[in-house]
C-alpha cells in the first residue's frame, strides 16, 4: 500500500531521544534493530500482521555505548549477532539472545566512524572513519588485519563496503572536492584496483550493494539520481551501467532485500527513496520478452536461514550464507519469537563488577515479569496465607485443650 497514512497510525517509540540508524534482521523478517542518541541499541519484534498498536517494549535493550550511537549492522551468517558503532569511537558486537556485549573494540578508532561493513561470511568487517583511513578488523582477534590512509584525500564523509569476492568497495572526495568511488584489495591496499572521479556535487555518495548480480547502486544525499556500476574482474573493473534520474532529490534511501523482489516482473532491485513528506518506491527491471523464470538475474540468493548461531560464531566459526532458489517466488516460512536469555549478571562477571551492572541486574530482572507470572505469585501468596490462617486456628485449639487437660489432671 502506497499513500499517506493517518496521523494516529502505531508507531515504534522507546527511544528517549531521535534514531539514527535501523537495520532488518535477515534471519528475522519481524526484528529490526535500532541505535539512537539517547545512547542505547533497542532490539524489537514487529508482530506478523504490523503494528496495530504503538510498540513501546523493546525484546531487548543494548546498554554500553557512552555516547549516541549511529549505526546498528546485523551479523550477515549467525543468528543473533548484532553489531553497533557509537560516537564514542567504539565498535560492539553483542549476542543480543543473551543481551551481553561480547566483542567491545573501543581503542582501534580515533575519529569519528562513518560506516562499517561486515564481509560475505561475517569473519571480517570494514570501516570508513573521519581520519580518512579505512580499516579492515578482525572481531574476533580483536586486530587490524589491514588499513589505509587517506582512502580518498577530501575531508567531507566516505563509505566503504565489502563485495563477494572480498574486495572493499568506497566511495569519498578528491582533494578538489570531486566526488570518486575506489576498488581496494585488502590483501593490498598500497594503490587502488580502480579509481574513478564522478562530478564536483557534494552529496555523499551512499552504495547499496546486490552481491548475487555484482552491482553496486550509488545514491547520493541531496541528488536526484541513482547510479550503477557492474564489478568484474577485467579492467576497469568498475563499469559504468546506467543512471535512474528524477525531478526530486532523495532525503535518504532504503533498500529492498532480494527475496522481496518480484521475479515474474524481471525486478532486480527496489529502493524506497525518502523525500521531505513521503516515502516513494523505485523499481529497477530488466526488460524480457519470456515470461519463464529468467536464472541468470537470480542466481540463488542468501536465504532467512541462519547458517551459525550466535555461540559458534563467538566460538571462531565461519560460515558462508544459506542459499535459496528464487525460481517459484520467495514463500516466507513461519519467524520465530526472539527470545533473550538473560544470563544473571552477578554469577559470570569476575569480582571488579562495574556498578552500573549491578544496578541494572534487579530491574532487568523486574522487567522480564509478564501477567502469568503476576497470576502465579496471586496464587502462592494466597495458599500461604490460607496455611498461616489454619496454623494460628489449630494454635488455638491446642491451647484449649491443654487447658482442659491441666483442669482434668487437678
């Protein structure tokens, strides 16, 4: 349904302060993760049908960031994991099933960090940062497996992005203020692979990545068109495929995941692109004549399935995604509840307890209440007071008849 929609419709609103990033869970069409000012990550189970109420309780709230946090990633293979960059300069990487931070990477950044991207099976992650470095981050060592400097020499913000093959896909500004995108291989990141100037505009150049056909789509903020580039492995590498252009700029963009595509129209990808006062859906198709399922535009593509839970990626696992055929149209199967698991904070932390987490231990605990527990407390409380009423009753009674007993034995 496309339109304006009533004033009064539900919304997701427990944040104390504006949202800055989202991101859909991909192993979870109803679970969406989001970051705010207010310095926290709040995880929330949308119901099946949409909201009809607004939805105020997240499933889980992600406390450890010092400052507003900026930009929220889901793990791309492993149930659960969740990824947050804050402006604190830190990097976390929760079990959001447990809702403890694992991975905290807080002394690897210096500067303000622009984007992180996690590669195709998840054991890597990149990130733009202000310092005009962009650096390739094992999580799980906790080191820096490669980085380079001034990726692109202008000061305004960059992007980078991991590409199937491994590759680091980015995009900045020259030093004359002119708009490129770069392919960088992080095995070695002295000189570029490619290295193209686009135009002088000062937008920032956002790319949406479709790594099953291996083209990347650049929208920039503030322009009115979207352009596309095919990457190969044959120079230039980077080629030039065409650009989509409207008469009204972009605000933002949003991007459709493949298996949301409908394959009998030939649609390889749609955006939602963001204006001042609504939300307008732009469809990209290849034009066929035959109406039969047309493989080579969708190769299997990464499925709902996880590939590892959250304790065997933490464990050192790697694995690639879970494919499905999109030959019959995608049926979505039936989502699971996300269910988080506290784990008592007072039993696994060591002696030097932060006070914040012993202060946080009870009401997270207070939290996790539900009506039918309230109902079962009702119950246990009334019994003991039946037992407390019929004890002092049968007190009574013993007492009488000792008294009785004294008066026979005189």
């Amino acid at each position: 349904q496309t339109g304006r929609i009533d004033k009064s419709y539900p919304t997701v609103c427990g944040h104390t302060g504006p949202v800055l990033d989202i991101d859909w869970c991909p192993h979870n069409d109803q679970v969406i993760a989001s970051g705010s000012e207010d310095c926290t990550v709040m995880v929330w189970q949308i119901p099946e049908n949409g909201l009809t109420l607004s939805l105020t309780e997240p499933v889980v709230v992600l406390e450890g960031h010092s400052k507003r946090v900026g930009i929220v990633a889901w793990h791309p293979t492993a149930r659960n994991v969740l990824l947050s960059a804050g402006c604190d300069n830190a990097i976390i990487i929760w079990n959001v099933g447990t809702g403890e931070a694992l991975i905290n990477l807080d002394d690897m950044h210096v500067d303000m960090i622009y984007n992180v991207s996690w590669n195709r099976n998840g054991s890597l992650i990149c990130t733009a940062s202000k310092d005009k470095k962009v650096r390739v981050i094992d999580p799980r060592k906790q080191e820096i497996v490669a980085e380079k400097e001034k990726t692109h020499e202008g000061a305004r913000p960059m992007r980078a992005i991991f590409l199937a093959d491994g590759n680091i896909f980015t995009t900045g500004f020259s030093r004359m203020s002119e708009r490129q995108l770069a392919l960088w291989n992080p095995k070695n990141m002295e000189e570029p692979i490619a290295l193209h100037e686009m135009d002088t505009s000062n937008g920032v150049l956002l790319p949406f990545y479709d790594p099953d056909t291996n083209i990347i789509y650049l929208c920039g903020k503030g322009d009115s068109s979207i352009r596309y580039f095919e990457i190969t492995d044959e120079s230039p590498y980077v080629h030039y495929l065409n650009t989509f252009s409207s008469k009204e700029p972009q605000r933002g963009m949003g991007f459709m995941p493949k298996r949301g595509l409908d394959v009998n129209k030939c649609e390889i990808a749609r955006f939602f692109k963001l204006h001042e006062r609504k939300c307008e859906p732009i469809i990209m198709t290849v034009p066929r004549k035959s109406d039969l399922f047309q493989d080579d535009l969708y190769p299997d593509t990464a499925g709902p399935e996880a590939a590892l839970e959250a304790e065997e990626w933490f464990e050192g696992k790697n694995a690639d995604p879970l494919l499905i055929s999109l030959k019959h149209g995608y049926i979505p199967g039936k989502n699971r509840d996300l269910k988080v698991v506290k784990k008592n904070i007072l039993d696994n932390k060591p002696a030097g307890n932060k006070k914040s987490d012993l202060i946080n231990a009870p009401k997270k605990a207070a939290d996790a209440s539900n009506p039918q527990n309230d109902a079962k407390l009702d119950e246990i409380l009334k019994e003991l007071k039946s037992i407390k009423d019929t004890i002092s009753s049968q007190d009574e009674r013993i007492s009488k008849l000792e008294q009785q007993l004294a008066k026979i034995a005189d």
